[in-house]
C-alpha cells in the first residue's frame, strides 16, 4: 500500500463550469470524520485502487479554499489486511420500491436524451428518482445509472411483480441506445442493491455497448447473477460492493469492495501513478452517495 496526501476538490471553478461553496467543503470534511471514501479512477468502480479517510480544508496557494485527504492506494501485491471499522465506507441507502436512474448532462449525445426520455416513459412517477448530476463526471465511456433497489435480492426477482412492465421497459430501451452507432464502444451502468442474510451491498455490472446489442442480455446478466451472488458470501466477507463486466463473453468479476474499502481482489487492482489523477479521487463520488 502507497500513501499520498492529495487535494480532491475546492472552490475553484472545475472543469463543468461549477465552483463548490466553502460551507460545502466545511460539511464533506465533517462527514470524512465518520466514513472512508471510495478512491476511484475517473470515478468508475472497475478501477478502485484505494480509500481516503482523513480529510482537512486547507489554504491554497491560488486564493481558494480546498479538501486534503490521505489517500490509501493498494497495489497488486498487498495481502489483504484485517478488517478495520474505523474506515467503513458510507452506508447504503436503500428503498426496497424504487428505480432510479442518473445520468451527466455533459455527456449527452442526441441519442441520449432520446434514451433519457423513454426511461422518463417507463419508469411510475410514484416509484421514482430522477436526478441530473452535474457534478460527477464519470469515465467518458459510462453514460448512466440505472438501479433497481430491492431487498429481495437479485435472485427474487426484479421488483418482484411491481417491476416487471418496467423490466420490459427496460430491455427496450437498452437495446435501442445499443443499436445506435454513435454508442460503439461506450457502456451502461446498472446498479443494483441486494442482500445475503440481512447484509446489503451493492452490485455493479457495466455492460458494454457490443454485449447490450442483444436482447436478452438484462435476462442473461440475472440468471448469472442469481447463480453467482450466493457463492459471495456477502455477510461473511463484509462486502460492500462487488463489481462485474459484461461484454461480448459474458459476464466477469472485476472487483469485491470490503466495507472497510480494502479490495479483496488484488490482482485486479490497475497501477495508476496518483500523481496524476489531479482531483480525481472518490471523494465527490462519495458525497453523491451520502445525499442519496
């Protein structure tokens, strides 16, 4: 494990135009105190390397105000250490009768909004959230967060019998903004939270344009997930995420988060030289989490 002290975010104008209030800062370095943070590359949990933990507002050399964290960045060859609840990542929050999606207004193309529309179509006012993150800029290939809530689990179905015009929906919609060729080589991300024992964690599938081409591929990603998900051993592990892929191939494992942020699943961690990733870390990732 590496260590780095880096500034993640401040009340200097960023790259979408947006600036954060001091009383912001002031309130994320409060939360800080209680909750690790995510450290992700481009804010895509394919490629977690680390967790933050201690976050102070210090003077910049520019007139402004930022957040410095310590940055615990983990590396291929680190055992795992024991589990540490000082460093617990923000709890998940969840309603067992929603579907929400997310998306980044700086990434929309016209196919886009035509895709945000037909979800506004599908998705019950009633059991909604609709919500425009301007501020979280995600990996330019990830465009949107669809998440399904259930306590249930993956395996009990999707929103059980409530959800199932919206499932219909659902693979529509995908399969259209797949076709399209603008949407080559660019990804959806599917967010669905789940439960083994009265543990909840989160479970992430990024789909690949290419693989969401085809039709069945909501009913492939669930019937691999309801045979995969058992096998974690969600509560015994303590997780908190668990991250897959699916392509072409089918669907892969990328990462299992612990709830103390540490990855069990060293040998995917990527080598990022943290040097470089500026503000990029998981810390704005993390206050998105918490509002919700």
């Amino acid at each position: 494990m590496k260590r780095h002290q880096r500034i993640v975010t401040s009340t200097n104008i960023d790259s979408h135009g947006e600036a954060n209030h001091p009383d912001a800062l002031q309130d994320l370095v409060e939360s800080r105190r209680a909750v690790a943070g995510p450290l992700l590359v481009n804010h895509d949990w394919r490629l977690y390397i680390g967790r933050s933990t201690c976050a102070r507002i210090v003077q910049l050399d520019n007139g402004h105000t930022g957040i410095e964290c310590d940055l615990e960045v983990f590396e291929s060859a680190d055992s795992i250490p024991a589990y540490d609840s000082a460093n617990n990542l923000p709890r998940l929050s969840i309603d067992p009768n929603s579907i929400s999606f997310d998306w980044d207004s700086n990434h929309l193309l016209e196919s886009d909004q035509e895709f945000i529309a037909d979800l506004q179509k599908i998705i019950p006012q009633h059991s909604s959230l609709l919500r425009q993150k301007t501020g979280l800029e995600p990996a330019s290939t990830v465009l949107f967060c669809l998440g399904a809530f259930t306590v249930g689990g993956v395996a009990g179905g999707f929103l059980k019998a409530a959800g199932a015009d919206i499932y219909a929906g659902l693979k529509r919609v995908i399969l259209n903004w797949a076709k399209k060729p603008e949407n080559t080589n660019r990804t959806l991300l599917l967010k669905v939270v789940t439960d083994d024992l009265d543990h909840s964690y989160e479970v992430l599938v990024y789909f690949l344009a290419e693989a969401a081409e085809n039709g069945d591929v909501l009913d492939d990603v669930w019937k691999q997930l309801g045979n995969l998900l058992p096998s974690l051993n969600a509560k015994k592990n303590k997780l908190h995420h668990v991250v897959f892929e699916y392509g072409s191939d089918g669907l892969h494992r990328i990462q299992r988060i612990r709830q103390d942020g540490v990855p069990l699943d060293m040998g995917s961690i990527p080598t990022v030289d943290v040097a470089k990733m500026g503000m990029s870390t998981g810390s704005i990732v993390t206050r998105f989490q918490q509002e919700e």
